[in-house]
C-alpha cells in the first residue's frame, strides 16, 4: 500500500480528508453506496482507475473500517465490498457535493 498522506491538523476535516481526500476515494464510496460491488464492477464503473490505484484505495478504505471485504480468496471472482455502517454516514456528505458540483 502507498504511504498514506496526511495534513498532520487535530481538525476534523482535516482528519477526515486524512482519511477519504485521496483521488478517487470519494468516487469508490460513491459506487459503494449502491451495495456492494466486486472489484471487477468497480474497475467498471470507474473508468480511467488503475486496477493498482482501485486495489490500494479498497484497501485503505478496509484498513480504516469504511468498508469490508468478504472473505473469499484473494483472486476470487466472488471478493466482494461493500461499506461499513461507519462508511455508509459518508452518504449526506457525498450528496451534497453532488449537488454542488
């Protein structure tokens, strides 16, 4: 996994961005918002994502509790993601930057 970025402020938001600010985080949360999704729909619906980006951005979103991964094998066509209850409270504030986008 990349090392992890991080503005380094005991603020909220920034602990947050620290979390999901990375390209492409928001938009994986987005398509998991849906219920959950294979790597190989992922990789679908987000078109222009490396499959190494997607990997790492799954997996920091598992490390951080966000989402969970089943437990098929590792190269499985039956891996699934899907989003924690910890995750799903992303929802309001992806739609309003939906809306302001």
């Amino acid at each position: 996994m990349m090392e992890r970025k991080t503005y380094g402020q005991f603020c909220a938001l920034a602990r947050g961005l620290d979390r999901v600010g990375d390209r492409w985080t928001l938009l994986v949360v987005r398509e998991l918002l849906l219920g959950p999704a294979t790597f190989q729909s992922l990789e679908a619906a987000l078109a222009g994502i490396s499959p190494n980006l997607l990997a790492d951005r799954l997996r920091g979103l598992v490390a951080d509790g966000l989402a969970t991964r089943s437990t098929a094998p590792v190269r499985s066509k039956r891996v699934r993601y899907q989003l924690t209850k910890h995750g799903a409270q992303l929802e309001p504030a992806i739609v309003e930057l939906i809306r302001w986008g």
